[in-house]
C-alpha cells in the first residue's frame, strides 16, 4: 500500500514566473518531477466539497482508461470544508495512480487548477470537473485527436446542456459577450473540459479567474485550439458552487483583462537573423565557407495558427 500523502503544500510568496502565481507551489518542490516511464496523460480537476462524487469519479476515470499505469489522476482540494479531504487520502493510498494536493483555504478554481497543472507529469493534460457533469467517456476521444490532428488543444463544449433554463440562457448570452469583447470564437467557454499539450498550457500566464478563458489565450499566444461536442449530465450529489449573482461581474471583469492582453501582446515582426558559421564549414543554408548565413522568420502575430 502506498504511503500516506505529504502535509499540505503551501504556496511560496516569492517571485512569479511570467504571471499572477508563484513558478510552483512550495510543497511540489523548485522544479518538475521527473516522468514515469509510460506515463501518457494527467487528468486535473479541482475539488471543493465533493465528497460524495469522490468515489464515483475515480471509478469512472479508471473504467474509461483502464487497469494500465500511462495515466495519472491528479486531485486538488482547495480548502474543502466537508469530508473531501479524506476521501482523497483513501483514494491515494488504494490506487498509485491517484496523486492529491491539499490547500489550507479555499483559494478558487483558477488557483487549483494551476496547482494540478504544475503537479501533472504527463505531455498532455486533462482538465475536468469532479462533478461528474463532465463524461470523462470523451477524453479519448479528445486526446486521439489532439494527436493525430497535431493541434496544442481540444476544447469541449456542451451539446446538450442538463442545467435550468435560467443557467442555460444565462451561459449563452455570456458567451456572445465573451467573444465579442475577446474577439474570440469558442463556444463555451463554461465547459471544464479540455485536454492541452503540456508545453503549450504551461506557456500561458495564469492570473485569478483566468481558467475561463484559457482557450482564448492560448490562441492569443500563438497556439492552435479546436473545439470538440461533449456530453454532459445533471449533477447527482453536492451543490453547485457557481451561480449568476457570484460570478456576472467578477467575469466581466476578467473579460476586460482578457481584451487589453489582447492589445497588448509583442507581436513579431519579420525577422532575419543575421551569423557567421564559426568553424568555417558550409553553412546548414548552404552558404560558402566564411560567408554571412541568413535566416528569415515569419511573424508570430500572437493569434491563431
């Protein structure tokens, strides 16, 4: 039986690195850990007072991905204040593959989300809700094309929607805005579902309340996003932890930072590099022996590829 998980990590107040948060937090450790061999995917989702779902959705990841060991769950509790926290210590201590990290305070769904995202090992990555209103039935199919399609994400948006009317029509309209403002076009940016290339996600700044525009930046630096049809599925257990009234202005918000990143993204010009081949061979561009080598790049204009 595996050992017990560590104290809770706490979060470094030192430097950031390119964004609103700390490189790592303090209790993962100065730098990534190193890749078990096979390892293929990181499955991430914040937990904040599931623990009802708990069980059900580590049964369910484990039916859809199998007995083998290329896959690994990656669990953040951010400060849960019901029996969450116990449930992830029985899970880790059952099955390897089940990693959990503890916040001491609730610290929003952004913050988690970074935390798993750091803590993942794999070249791709999964982001879920611990909900079970995400089917993790689509991620395979998520992943086979991500890979085969050599794109940095796959996105999902929900085809049938099983929340109020209210919820529903709400999230529509936010969208329209959303993409107006971010000159964006994904259509729902509320889905939690999404499967990244390690190195393009770990590319972009995260800053609080970002984790809901993560497509759009990922387009605004360069990186190319497709959008995929997923199921999705009436809560069971627990209570939702958003609503409109918690979360309108606080997006709205966030949408304007979003908007000026956009306009203030470096974007490249054409360069042309300009060198001398020091050992006075050829030159890989096929210029004599001593002569300048020119190289010309295109410009990395910050948006889709």
């Amino acid at each position: 039986m595996d050992a017990p998980p560590s104290p809770h990590p706490t979060f470094d107040r030192g430097a950031t690195a390119g964004g609103g948060y700390p490189a790592r937090p303090a209790g993962l450790g100065p730098t990534a850990a190193v890749r078990p061999a096979g390892l293929k995917l990181s499955l991430v989702a914040p937990v904040h007072d599931e623990e009802e779902n708990l069980p059900s959705l580590h049964r369910r990841i484990a039916e859809v991905f199998g007995p083998g060991s290329d896959w690994e769950l990656v669990l953040v509790d951010d400060g849960s204040r019901d029996g969450s926290a116990a449930v992830l210590r029985r899970l880790v201590a059952e099955d390897h593959r089940v990693r959990a990290l503890f916040f001491d305070t609730n610290r929003g769904q952004t913050t988690a989300i970074a935390a798993g995202l750091a803590a993942a090992r794999a070249p791709v990555v999964a982001t879920l809700d611990a909900d079970l209103q995400n089917d993790p039935q689509d991620l395979p199919r998520m992943v086979a094309r991500l890979l085969a399609e050599g794109v940095d994400a796959v996105v999902g948006f929900r085809q049938r929607r099983r929340d109020t009317v209210v919820r529903r029509i709400s999230s529509r309209i936010a969208n329209r805005i959303r993409n107006g403002i971010s000159q964006d076009t994904i259509r729902d940016t509320g889905c939690s579902l999404k499967v990244f290339r390690a190195e393009a996600i770990a590319a972009v700044p995260l800053f609080e309340g970002m984790h809901r525009f993560l497509p759009t930046l990922l387009r605004y630096h360069g990186f190319t996003v497709v959008e995929e049809g997923v199921s999705h599925h009436p809560r069971v257990a627990g209570r939702s932890k958003y609503g409109i009234s918690n979360r309108a202005w606080r997006a709205f918000k966030d949408l304007l930072a979003v908007r000026w990143m956009r306009g203030r993204l470096v974007r490249w010009p054409k360069v042309e590099l300009l060198e001398r081949d020091a050992r006075g061979g050829r030159s890989a561009s096929g210029g004599s022996s001593g002569e300048p080598v020119a190289r010309a790049g295109g410009a990395n204009q910050g948006g889709s590829r």
